[in-house]
C-alpha cells in the first residue's frame, strides 16, 4: 500500500496488482486505514517522501521528504513558511524604531515570499517528475515541450501549462527552460461560448453529455436517425489480466484481419501506446502507418491510405479528424473497416468517435475493444469488481472474458470518471462567474477607453468616486491634523489646492463635500486641458508644416515622474481639432495603460486567491462562498487603485522632452551662432596677441546670453541625469523592499505598483 500511495504508476507495482486477489487485499487494507477520516493515514505515509493521489491529480511531500531535501539538514526552516501575523505582531511590540521595525517587517514578508516560491517551485517538480509522462501528456520535439491534446492527440501549438508546471517538465526533460509568461486574458470555454445570442452544434457523440449541454447553456440533445441502418457489428470488450497479454492479442487480431484483406483503424490513447504497438507490429514484419502528434504534419496521406484493403493505421485518439475513411475495392466484400480499440479512453466520447470511423452510410464493419485490469481507467476505477470475477473463475495467464456485464461495468467506470471530469469543469466555472462579473466591467472600461465611447464619462466618474472616497476619509475627522491630511491628498491625486475650509470638513456631510470637491477638480481638468492644448497646438502645426509631407503622426511623450507614456496622433487631425485630439488621445493612452497592467495584477491576485482558499474544507466552509466575499473586496481595492492613478497622472502629468515654440528655437539657434562665433574670436584673439586691450569685445557679444545658453544646457544635461538615475533606482529594489521615494510604504505598493 505505501508502494501504491508513493508511486501508483509503478509498472512492477501494476503487474504485481494484477496476480489473483491482491487487488482485493489492497482495497482492504486501504479501507482500514481510511476509517474515521484518515486517521490511521499518517502511519502508511510516515516512511514516504511524498503522496500522490492519482485520481486527484495532486502530489503532496511529507514530513520526511521535507526533511529529506532541506540542505541537508542546515537550515531546519528551509521550507517551512513563516508565520506573518504573529512575526509581525512581535515586532510591533519590540521597542525598535520605526524604521528599524519597518525593516524587520520587510524582512519577514520577503522571507514568506522566498519560501513561499521555493515550496512551489519543488510541488511543480514533483508533478512534472511523477505525474506527467513523456509520450502522454507531452512530447519532445526540436527542444521544446509541446502539449499533446488529451481528446484528438494533436499536438496543441502555443500553448504552455501555466503556473511553473511547463518550466518544471523542461527542467526533467533538459530542454531550454522558457521563461515564465504573464496572463494578460482568461475565460474559460463555457462563458466564451455563452458571449453568442446563439448557440447550436452538431455531433455523433453528444448524446452522452446531454446533462452537461442542458446545465450549462441550457441546450437540448436531439438525437437525429442515420441516413442509412448502421451496418457496422460493435463487440463486447475483451478483457485480460495484463497488458502484455493484451497487445500480443491485439498483434494477432491485426495479423488475422490483413489476411483477409480488411483495412485495420488501430486507436490509442497516447503517443507512447502507439509506439509501443508501432515495434510489436515491426517485429512481426506487419506494414504500416503510424497517425499521432508526432507524425501530424502526414495526417491527410496517412488517412487517405487507411481505407485499402489489408492497410493497418495506428491513430492516437481518432477524434475529430474531419476526413471519412474511403474504403478501397474489394473492402466492403471482405467485411469493411475494422476498428480496434487497444484502450477504454476515460471518456466514452472519444471511444465512439473512433468507432465512427467504421460503418459509414451503411457500410460494413467492425468495432473490438482490448482491455487490460493494468489500464489507467480500470486501475483507477473500474477493476474491482472485474478482477473479482476473473479470480473466482480461476482465470490464468493469456485467459480472456467476453461479456455484456464486463462491458457494463466499464462504461459505469467511465462514467464515474466523466461525473468526476463534470464536477472539476462545473466547479472551474462557479469560479469563473465571479472573475466574469469582473471581466464584463474591466473590459466595458477598456472598450470605452479604446474607441473613444463614453470615456470621458468615465473618467468624470473615477474622479467623483475618487472624490467621494476623499471625503469619506476626512469628513467629521477631529483629529487635529485632518483638514491638511484632507488638502494633502487632493493635492497628491489632482494637484489642487482646495478652498475647502476646516470648519466645512468638519461640520458639513459628505455627499455635499464630495460634490464640491469634485466640481473644483472639474473646473481645474478642464484649465489644465486648455493649457495643455493652448501649449502643444503651435508645435504640432508648426511640424505639420514644416514635415508634413514627411510624418502624419507625431508621438508626444508624458511623464508624472514615475511612468512615461507615449501619445500618439495624426499631425493633420490634431490640427484640425485645435489640439483637443491631443488631450483626447492622451485621456485614452492613460487609461488603456492603467487598466492593462490592473487587470495583469488582479488575474495573478484571483489565481493566488483560489489557490488560498482551498483550505477553507478543512473548516467544514464552502472555499466558493469565501471565494466570492474575498474577491469583492481584491476588485473594489484594484478599481480605487484605478481611479487613484489614473487621476494622478492626467493631473500630475508634463510633456517629458519640451517641444520649444518656432520663436523660441530661433532665438536659441542665434544664441547658439553668436556664442560660437565669440569664442572663434576669442580663440583667433589669443593667438594675435594675449596683451592687446583692444581685442576686447570686439563683436559685442552679451556675455549673459552666453550664460543662459550654458545655463540651459546645463539644466537639460542634469536632467537628463537625474531621470536616468531614477530609473537605475528603482530597477535595483526589490518588490519588498522600502520604497526609495521616501513614502515609508513597500515598493511593490508605491512607485513599483
């Protein structure tokens, strides 16, 4: 039992599993030690360095596997995580100094946060070593990993596990590790699909998962007659002991069948599987053709050749392959297509899609299905009551059962497994209910901000939200600092200095505050937008023309100190509009800006949420219900964020690289001529002679105008400097690390959100 609670996967294990009776013996013994909860559990796992519960899809270490990779015994604490509330707790009743308190609190969250990704790093490892084969899950190809579709065996471009997983089957297999990627979108398939007013398709095997078509889009299954009477003869399952002694049945089925001159669809449900069936049928000098996500790119021909007669294909997971079989001559006189199933697939779905293959508009053939008790399907779920029959019949090696109560017993398992796969999807999707609520008011947002809609509505929105939250804070406050922590914080978000008296703040309520506030903040956007227009427009028609000809747009770079960013317009337009597409387009470039890299932080915040939740069962509490209470308050928290820093910038902001007017820059220019042509001068003077009086001032150049050009190139050049080294600081903090502007708070919630 710790062999089969450690490594379920164990061939030896499995082949062992399959002799008369012990499976039986197992069941028992795992019974016992499950009673009341899994108390006695603790006893089988005490010697195991981690468990893995297969059906679940979850490996977790133990106590001695912990201890097993802590370095070797150096550090007791190397993977066991802190406990913040109390640390934190303990230092805020140390006597340190604030920021010696500050810096201890820094140094317990980035110790949590190592910890927390080592532990995780080694659970992705330990899945990728023990619960993802080569061959099955995934396949090696040009020094990549490629994710095998489970259903049609094709190989899924593009895509990557997510969460470290894909990293961590590069690191097994010593292929080049990508790094890691950051979800920017998520939806799940059923609230895609629910987006349509309408919603229809067609399937041979839909029958099957009616229930789900109905609880989840609210559809009906109709099942439509075949155009002509199915022909095609479907046998019951033949089921031996091991999975030896299946194949070599399979091999002399295959043998039989080019004999006679039928064509043979052999269906696996891995790669591995087909290449192991690939050597077995090699070895018996039987020509073929392989179909799996290796050999894709050959799949039309291969299909094409299937159908003649004495041609044996071996496909992995036949489903959806779009292309009827066409049989060659002489194939329906020898008996059609024959199907061979080498494996029940855990859904009964993809086991009829490939049995589809056969017998189409009335022709003949035949479907076999080859099953072994070391199978995954019936290891996992079905083999109980099977083995118990083919022990009490005495059953020896090479024996094999036919019957309809076997065949039964199969499909239950496999219905067992689709009400589990049900169960995980419906589940998957009461998540996503509540990331879709969010996702329908972020991206309405974002639409709004990218075409223009309504967005200066919503920006006037945010801004009395942001007011409103103002003056909740500060409204009725008797401290004796609240009316200048008021007037801080409209000058921080909206750089106004307010004409808000302490006596109003005080006695007033917070509704008519809030709308006062916001009407001044109103009164100075709209100052600061003319400005801004009235300071841009000669600039950008001055470039129209001079390059017009040359440019149509112009990018205007923004900056509030912190994030530059680029607005981009066409010159013509900008013109035309008097300089007000300029302030348009800036509105839109902010907000996109802001909304896209909110939304990057919430996805990741939602992920870790679900993840913490989990361990709400061991509290007899529904982990959806906290779920759903948790994320209301991470979304309220990220749309305040929001509204703050959007509004900070579009009233904080500054054109980051000075556009000078035409005026300005011919004055500059001169400057620039006759500070050259005194120091020409100069120079030819000393040469002439370094004594003579009379060489002074000859040009009559004004000394102060050179000190202002030197002055100004100065300026820039410090400048310059000084943005440069703010972004080298802040590039080298760390996420946990004191903010270096000073604020007292964590970067990762200051300059670096």
């Amino acid at each position: 039992m710790r062999a089969h609670r450690g490594m379920p996967k164990y061939k030896p294990l499995i082949k062992y599993l399959s002799e008369t009776g012990k499976k039986a013996i197992l069941s028992a013994t795992e019974n016992y030690y499950m009673q009341e909860q899994n108390k006695r559990m603790p006893q089988v796992d005490a010697e195991l360095l981690f468990v893995i519960e297969e059906k679940n899809n979850s490996v977790d270490l133990t106590e001695k596997g912990i201890h097993a990779i802590t370095k070797a015994g150096e550090d007791a604490q190397f993977f066991v995580l802190p406990d913040i509330g109390g640390a934190v707790a303990r230092i805020e009743r140390s006597s340190l100094s604030p920021q010696e308190k500050l810096e201890a609190k820094n140094k317990v969250m980035q110790d949590f946060e190592v910890k927390a990704d080592r532990v995780h790093s080694i659970q992705q490892l330990l899945k990728a070593y023990t619960l993802f084969e080569k061959d099955v899950e995934y396949i090696v190809q040009d020094n990549k990993v490629m994710i095998v579709d489970e259903s049609t065996g094709r190989v899924l471009e593009g895509r990557r596990y997510s969460d470290g997983l894909h990293q961590a089957i590069e690191a097994k297999e010593n292929v080049h590790i990508e790094a890691a990627t950051q979800t920017y979108a998520t939806i799940t398939l059923q609230n895609y699909f629910r987006m349509y007013h309408k919603l229809a398709g067609m399937t041979g095997t839909a029958e099957t998962e009616a229930g789900e078509f109905w609880e989840i889009y609210k559809l009906d299954v109709v099942v439509i007659p075949t155009n002509r009477p199915i022909a095609r003869h479907d046998r019951e399952d033949l089921v031996y002991k091991s999975v030896r002694e299946k194949y070599n049945a399979v091999v002399n089925e295959i043998e039989a069948l080019v004999q006679a001159g039928r064509p043979a669809l052999v269906g696996t449900t891995s790669v591995e599987n087909s290449e192991i069936l690939h050597r077995l049928l090699e070895r018996r000098g039987i020509k073929h053709n392989v179909l799996n996500a290796k050999q894709h790119a050959r799949e039309a021909e291969i299909v094409a050749e299937a159908g003649r007669a004495g041609a044996v294909t071996i496909a992995t997971n036949m489903a959806g392959r779009g292309t009827d079989i066409k049989l060659g001559p002489g194939v329906k006189e020898a008996g059609g297509l024959a199907i061979i199933g080498t494996e029940r697939h855990d859904s009964r779905r993809v086991d009829r899609q490939l049995r589809g293959r056969a017998g189409r508009q009335g022709d003949p053939g035949s479907s076999q299905f080859y099953v072994s008790l070391e199978d995954n399907l019936m290891r996992l779920f079905g083999s109980d009551r099977v083995s118990g029959v083919m022990d009490r019949m005495g059953h020896q090696e090479g024996d094999v059962i036919q019957h309809s109560m076997i065949s039964k017993s199969i499909e239950r398992a496999q219905k067992k497994v689709e009400e589990n796969n049900f169960g995980i999807r419906k589940r998957l999707l009461d998540y996503d209910g509540v990331m879709n609520a969010q996702r329908k008011v972020v991206y309405a947002k974002r639409r709004h901000a990218l075409f223009g809609e309504r967005l200066t509505l919503d920006l006037y929105n945010s801004m009395h939200d942001l007011c409103t939250e103002i003056a909740a804070n500060f409204v009725g406050d008797t401290q004796k600092n609240a009316h200048e922590n008021f007037k801080l914080e409209v000058i921080k978000y909206f750089s106004l200095d307010t004409a808000i008296t302490e006596t109003e703040l005080l006695r007033q309520k917070r509704e008519p505050i809030a709308d006062r506030l916001y009407d001044e903040v109103i009164d100075n956007y709209h100052t600061r937008c003319e400005a801004l227009r009235q300071t841009i427009l000669p600039n950008v028609q001055r470039v129209l023309e001079e390059q017009g000809h040359v440019y149509e747009r112009m990018i205007i770079p923004f900056t509030d100190g912190r994030k530059v960013i680029q607005v981009i317009f066409n010159l013509r337009q900008a013109v035309d509009g008097e300089g007000k597409l300029v302030v348009k387009e800036l509105e839109k470039a902010v907000s996109l800006a802001y909304i896209d890299e909110m939304w990057k932080d919430q996805l990741r915040r939602m992920d870790d949420l679900k993840q913490s939740v989990q361990g709400a069962v061991w509290e007899q509490k529904d982990p959806i219900l906290i779920y759903k209470k948790e994320a209301f308050g991470i979304f309220s928290e990220m749309l305040g964020n929001l509204n703050r820093d959007i509004a900070s910038f579009l009233f904080g902001c500054s054109i980051l690289v000075e556009v000078p007017s035409q005026e300005e820059q011919q004055r500059r220019l001169e400057q620039q001529r006759r500070a050259e042509e005194r120091e020409r001068t100069q120079l030819q003077n000393t040469r002439d002679d370094d004594d003579d009086p009379s060489n002074d001032n000859t040009t009559g150049i004004d000394e102060a105008e050179v000190r202002g050009v030197q002055q100004e190139q100065e300026r820039r050049r410090a400048l310059i400097e000084s943005i440069a080294r703010q972004k080298a600081m802040f590039n080298k903090v760390g996420r946990n690390d004191p903010c270096p502007c000073g604020s007292g708070k964590k970067f990762k919630h200051c300059h670096g959100r």
